[in-house]
C-alpha cells in the first residue's frame, strides 16, 4: 500500500492551483439542504470539513436559478443568503489547508415543474427524457424549446453564480457539461433538434459550453477553470450519433481557452438501455484517455468507480493525471489519510442513503482511528 505515495501523493499544478495529491472529491449531489431557501447548513459545514485534505473538493452541483434544479435538498448560488451559507463552507475548507471548486450547474430539461416551484422546464428542444425522475418518482415533462432570448438569459445567470462564487471565496469553478444536464443536452443531437445557432453541427451545440466557459475564465481566469464532460454516458437519456467528433472539436477549443482541467467521466453506456438508433458510444470511442489525452495539455482527471490501485495505474501510464473519487469518499471521509498510511478502506457505503436527509449515511461514517476503537 505504501506504494501508493509514489503518484498519487506526487503534488500536480491544476493552473493556478497547487494540488498536494491527486485524490480528489467528486461532485456528490447528497441533497442535505433541509429548507425552501437553499442555504447550505451546519451538517454540510462538517461534511465537506472532514474531506479538506483532498487534492481538491468538487462541491455537489449548484443550481443558478430557481429553475435550474433537479432534485429536493440542492443548495443554491443565487441569493445572498445563499452565497454567506457557501462563504462558511469555504472557510472552513481554507482553515483546514484545503481547495473547494463549486460545480455549477442548470438541470434543463432533467427536471419537473413541481421541483421548480411550477416553473415550465426548458431545453434545447421539445424532447422529454424517457423514464422516471428519480427525485420526483413521476415521468418527466416536454420541456419548452428556450429561444435565444432565453439561452442568453441563462448564459447570464451563469456568470452571476460565477460571480457568487468568487464572492463566497472558491478557489475556482466547474461547469457542469455532463450526465444529461443542460449543457450536455445541448451537446448531443439525442436531445437537441435545433435548426439554429444553437443546433446542427458539433460546432452549433458546442457553442452554449463554450460561451459559459468564457463567461467563466472573465470571473475567475482561465487557471481557475474546469469542466465536466461524459462522452459516452446515456444518463439522463443522452447519446450523440458521433461522439467522437464532437468531443475531439469541443477538447480542442477547451484547449484554445487553456482552461485548468476537464473531469472526464469514463461510463459504461450500457446504463441506459434506450434505444437511439445510433451504434454505440463505447464502440465508437473505446478507449475515451488514448483519444482525448493528446488533445489537451492542461489537468485532465478520471472520474467513475477508480479504486487507488486503477486510479495508480492509469496515473503512472500517462493517461490522465487525477482521479475523482465519488463513494469511497462518502464512506472514507479521511481517504486521503487512509491511502496515505495504508489502511483498509471502508466499501460498505450505504446506497439509501445518499440522497436522503439528516446525518445518517452522511456524518455517521468513521474514521479510521474512530473505527479502531
């Protein structure tokens, strides 16, 4: 186990960021918030404190406006109420020695009206996802094609919760642009039928992503800038009938911004089982790192089911240069340390509870000197 110091406790630069090892927080949308004002609260405080020695911490994902959320429990960034409840979070990180990027977010089309207090939900085009809403438990809704006006609209409050951001003190942003959310939507001709600026070819439906981005890099600069992209993931009913190209020209002008790091989360797009009629993803894009590594310079980072010894593996082959860990830190809150020392990790995470209220399956799990004893 010791061997793990080798890479994964090798510091890296992530633009203007010095990361101190590469064992870095997914964004995990735990739901925790427990009233209608989206403030985060004490438990989060201490949920995110417990993690500041990770290379970086990825916050669950922010919503920009009242209707930019998908589930119950989000915590906003668009009151002043709701930035002072981050600001605390980010304190604490900062005491603690760590780094908290926000992952910023608008849920588009993978929402319900009834979790946006009645608002119509909006998309690229009229198309609703096919399933069950899992925060809601009832079919999703058509959403309203937005018109420019609209896409102009959201790029704005884009910048706003950037702006917030900075002002609760985080050490950068991500967007999210993955997993079936807004700007993934825009991105894949599953979900987007467009005919105008915003639709058509990869550069059409790459321009919303790459329009936010600068709204970004003009808050925070470029160093302190990601983005979050699954290529071939199919949640939230996603796929594009050529993957390949429209990642390798989205990479390449997140290349040209010289952005800090892109978080590629490596799926198995079997998790959806619709058909699209396209072939698929994985097919098309086998080995997601060997194409897209040579195509950017700056930090890219693995995310999906990485253990430390994968994690080692793909680190000291070259192929990416982090790992974003999402369930072994929700049951290891010092992973971190536990990598570091060698000690066994804790796997026995409790689905049920990861998007449910109150401490349990949130503040209840051990340290490993808790554990001992």
């Amino acid at each position: 186990m010791k061997t793990y110091q080798n890479i994964l406790f090798k510091p890296l630069k992530m633009g203007d960021i010095e990361l101190p090892n590469r064992i870095c927080m997914a964004a995990l949308t735990r739901q925790r918030c427990e009233t209608k004002d989206l403030v985060p609260n004490d438990m989060m405080i201490e949920y995110y404190g417990l993690r500041a020695e990770a290379g970086f911490i990825l916050t669950e994902c922010v919503p920009i406006s009242q209707r930019s959320l998908a589930f119950p429990g989000l915590s906003g960034m668009f009151t002043k109420e709701q930035i002072q409840g981050w600001k605390k979070i980010v304190n604490n990180i900062h005491s603690k020695g760590g780094r908290i990027f926000a992952q910023i977010w608008h849920a588009g089309r993978a929402s319900l009206s009834t979790l946006q207090d009645g608002l119509e939900i909006w998309g690229p085009s009229p198309i609703k996802i096919r399933g069950i809403h899992r925060g809601g438990m009832k079919a999703y809704e058509i959403p309203h094609e937005m018109t420019i006006e609209e896409i102009q609209e959201v790029i704005k409050q884009f910048r706003w919760a950037a702006e917030n951001c900075k002002e609760a003190g985080f050490d950068g942003v991500e967007l999210h642009g993955a997993n079936g959310q807004m700007i993934d939507q825009f991105l894949r001709d599953s979900s987007n039928k467009r005919t105008d600026e915003y639709g058509g070819s990869v550069e059409n439906r790459s321009k919303l992503c790459l329009q936010v981005i600068d709204e970004f890099i003009n808050v925070f600069g470029k160093g302190r800038v990601g983005i979050k992209i699954s290529p071939i993931g199919r949640s939230g009913d996603q796929c594009d009938s050529d993957p390949l190209k429209l990642y390798t020209y989205l990479i390449q002008e997140l290349e040209k911004k010289k952005i800090a790091f892109i978080e590629v989360r490596n799926d198995n797009d079997a998790e959806n089982q619709f058909d699209y009629g396209y072939p698929s993803s994985k097919d098309q894009i086998p080995d997601l790192f060997e194409v897209f590594r040579p195509l950017f310079s700056g930090v890219l980072i693995a995310n999906n089911q990485y253990t430390p010894s994968t994690a080692i593996e793909g680190i000291e082959k070259g192929r990416f240069d982090a790992v974003t860990f999402g369930r072994l830190f929700i049951s290891n809150p010092d992973l971190v340390e536990r990598i570091r020392q060698g000690y066994e990790l804790n796997t026995n995470w409790d689905v049920h509870t990861f998007y449910t209220k109150g401490i349990k399956g949130y503040l209840d799990y051990p340290l490993y000197s808790q554990q001992q004893k």
